[in-house]
C-alpha cells in the first residue's frame, strides 16, 4: 500500500499513517458487512482512482475472485465512487451489479480525515445467497452501517489504535452488541458460550456487561475498575478477564455514529487455552535454562576437581592429560553456560568462540597471540557444543605441537557462513604460523586422540568434512566445512 499510494497519490505520510489503522479494521469491517472491500484512493492528478487495499469477509462469498490491489480506474466509470468523494457522504443508490452471472450491491462510503476526504471504500456484497437475515446477522449489518458512518465522519478508526489483527479477536469468534448504558443488546452464541465458561448461569441479553463481569472474575483482591469499564465499551481498549478456569480477551469498540455514544461493540475469545500453552512454554524454558546451568556448574566442578588431580600427578604426561581435560570440560561448560542465559536453544558462537580462543591462550601465555576474524553466528545447541570442543582440540594442537619452548606466533581462525537458510555452511579455517606438518603426516589417520576426536565430532557428529594441510607461508591450516541452518534473530 506505502508505494502504491506514493506512486499514485498526492498524500502525505499522515495521511498513509490513518489509512494503515482503517486497513487494521479492514477484516471487522468486511465480516460485520458479508462484503468484500476495497478502498479506492484518487490520484494525484485527480483524474482517476487506484485501488490501494482489498479485504474479503470470513463471513459470507467473496464478489471479487481476482485482485483488485493495484488497479486503476478512470474518473466517471464508477458514478458512486465520485458521488462519495465530491458530496463526503455514504452512497448506497444505484441497481446491483452483474459480475459473472453474480448480483452484487455497491456502495461507497468516504474515509474522512479531519476536514479532508483521503479516498473511497467500496463495498461489495454478494446477493447470490440473500436470505431472510437471523438476529446475527441483523446486529452485524446495523454494526457495520454504525461504522461505516464512523468512517464517513472521521471518527474512525480511533487515532492511534492500530490493531494487530492476527492478535485481536475477531466477528466470528464472539460479538456484544451494547447500549448506551452498557446493557447487552445482543450476544452471539460463541459469545454466550464464552461467559458460560466464566461462570456465568444466565443469559447475557438484559445483564450490565461491565458489571456481571466484574463479579464473574475471580474475588483476589479489589476489581479493577478499568475492566468494568471497558466492558461496558466507554473507551476503545483490550484486556483479558480471567476466571477460575477461563481467560477471556475483550475489544471495546465505542459507536458513535452521529457524534453521540449510542453503545458498543464487545468482540471476545476464549484464549483459554492458549494463555495454558504460553504458560507451559515459560515453564519448559525456564526449566530447560535451569538445567543448563546445573550442567554448566557440574562441568566446571568436574574440571576444577581434574585440575586438583593434577596437581597431585608427579608425571608431566599425566599432568598434561589432566589439562587438556580440563579444557575440553571447560568448552562443554561454555556452551551450557550461554544457554542458561537464552530463552531458546541457541547461541551467538562468536561470544563462545572468543572465549574458548581465549581459554586455550592459556597454554603460552606471552608468545602465541590469537585472533578472530568473521562471523559464526546464531547456531543451533546441537551444533554448538561439539563445534565448542573441535574448535578447542584445534586450537590446542596448534599451540602445542605448532611451536616449540620459547617460540613466537599466532593463530587465527576465521568464519565464513554461506548458502541458503534451510542448507546453508559454516567454514573455518584455523591458521597458525608455527612450525608446520611433519613429513608424510596424514591427518585422516595419523594424529593424537585431539585429532581423533576432531574427525569424529566434524565427521560424525556435524556431518562436515575434516582437513590440516600446510599453510601457504608457513605453519598449518585447518579447514572445516560444517553444514548448518541459518537462524536469524
């Protein structure tokens, strides 16, 4: 809608601001009416109409099977459409139109913004199924007719109340209609059904909605009065009321078709059980946050503990198993440790790549400097923690078999993420400039349990590819290419 009212319109982008809360209202609007609509706004030059928006009912057949987003018709074409917009009143006169063997009735009804007319909503109902109307559908005709008049006189939608549809409830999930003194005038049936489930023993038609609301919900301490009140529709607001055993979202819509409160519409849901699933999922994550931070305590009182063993140990070689222990432990430990921290299961390895970059320093500290360049990303947990201890294994090797006593250097390691979200890749390449590979050394075969480790974590545990070849100047490079999903957060 932003580049097509840009494109073709001469309005400003508080005009564009009060269309986008009519286009919130759009399906209310739409299933109130059993029509479809569609808003026409003039062009610049005046000399024609662009469709801008389009909305089909949930409530009865649509009258327009293609897309009328988009088009433009010529000034004069549509007689209704100029009557609305030169006289700024609802336009219902005329014979229905036939389109592919269907009748459909047209009307237009001016979108008035202060003193200015910003376009035309034409509606379009269907007459194929015209039937004596029931009580529903009579309450929701006179409901639509109230806000289309809202519309016309500039008095709706309310200015800065732009709706998120998908989060409001809906026409067909329930609907009050009110008078003036906040009495009910008329339920639906899932709207009765939805009291019901409130504890609610009667029949809503006669009750003073804010107030049978107010002793339906539960007695912990003093009733909020703004729940009285809205639920009686003095202002146009959202809340939940909550009983024993039911959650229940209410939208007041006040209708003041001519300037005066005549009453309102209550729309309602039962989000009973989708307030029960969000608190199950709050209590899952908190419970999964909490066991990563019990495992991460584990870890690391399992490492502190190697660590006093090695104190112990006279032989350096076991001392020095002992360590690399030590770190291995340390890397699981990280990853568990962030994601006690996260509220799903992943993790910014970059964070964790820093700091196990920095853990193994550790081993010279003073003579082999390390660094990172590029971007791991958001990765899932099971990736994460054997990516973790890989990456310790390999920088390990490099710092100990990469330089001798006294030697000076540097690591890098680098990260490349490409391809596509569903089967993007992770490359790392981990360079340092010692020493190099002995001669004949075959890193799919040869090696210590680090590179053992290495092969069977890329190799089994990732699904990735494994490689150490000679640096191009000097030392040792690493490659690993690991599949991974891309996350966005």
């Amino acid at each position: 809608m932003n580049d097509l009212v840009r494109q073709h319109t001469a309005l400003d982008d508080a005009d564009l601001e009060w269309l986008h809360m009519l286009v919130s209202e759009w399906q209310l609007l739409s299933d109130l009416s059993f029509a479809d609509l569609v808003l026409w706004v003039p062009t610049r030059d005046g000399t024609r109409y662009v469709s801008v928006a389009q909305m089909r009912p949930n409530t009865g057949p649509t009258s327009y099977q293609d897309d009328m987003v988009g088009h433009l018709v010529p000034r004069g074409r549509r007689p209704m459409l100029d009557m609305a917009l030169d006289e700024g009143r609802i336009v219902r006169e005329g014979d229905p139109e036939w389109r592919e063997e269907v009748p459909v009735r047209v009307e237009s009804i001016p979108v008035r913004r202060a003193a200015r007319i910003l376009g035309v909503i034409a509606r379009n109902t269907n007459l194929l199924t015209v039937r004596t109307p029931s009580r529903l559908e009579l309450t929701y005709l006179q409901s639509a007719s109230d806000l289309a008049q809202m519309i016309a006189a500039g008095s709706f939608p309310f200015p800065g109340q732009q709706v998120d549809m998908d989060a409001s409830p809906r026409v067909g999930d329930g609907l009050i209609r009110l008078d003036a003194d906040g009495m009910v005038q008329y339920a639906s049936p899932n709207a009765l059904s939805a009291y019901h489930r409130l504890g609610l023993a009667a029949d809503l038609v006669g009750l003073h909605l804010g107030r049978i609301t107010a002793e339906l919900a539960p007695s912990r301490g003093a009733v909020d009065e703004a729940v009285v009140k809205l639920a009686s529709g003095w202002a146009p607001r959202e809340t939940e009321v909550e009983g024993d055993e039911c959650v229940i979202q209410l939208r007041a819509i006040p209708l003041e078709p001519k300037g005066t409160r005549i009453g309102a519409l209550i729309l309602l849901r039962d989000v009973t059980e989708l307030r029960r699933r969000e608190r199950e999922l709050i209590t899952k994550d908190a419970t999964i946050r909490e066991i990563h931070h019990r495992v991460k305590n584990n870890l690391q009182t399992v490492a502190a503990l190697l660590r006093l063993q090695a104190r112990r140990i006279e032989s350096a070689r076991g001392r020095e198993a002992l360590e690399e222990a030590v770190r291995r432990v340390g890397s699981i430990a990280i990853v568990h440790e962030t994601l006690s921290q996260n509220l799903d299961e992943r993790v910014d390895f970059d964070a964790i790549a820093d700091r196990v970059l920095a853990m193994v320093a550790e081993i010279s500290p003073g003579r082999v400097t390390g660094r990172r360049t590029g971007r791991f990303g958001i990765l899932d947990a099971e990736v994460a923690t054997p990516l973790s201890m890989v990456l310790t294994e390999v920088l390990q090797n490099a710092l100990e078999h990469g330089f001798g006593p006294g030697e000076r250097g540097s690591v890098d390691v680098s990260a490349t993420r490409s391809g596509k979200p569903a089967d993007g890749r992770l490359l790392v390449v981990v360079e340092d400039t010692g020493s190099g590979l002995p001669a004949g050394f075959d890193p799919q075969s040869a090696g210590n349990l680090g590179l053992q480790i290495v092969r069977t974590l890329v190799e089994g545990e990732l699904g990735g590819t494994f490689d150490m070849v000679p640096a191009p100047e000097r030392g040792t490079r690493v490659v690993l290419d690991i599949p991974v999903r891309t996350v966005k957060r």
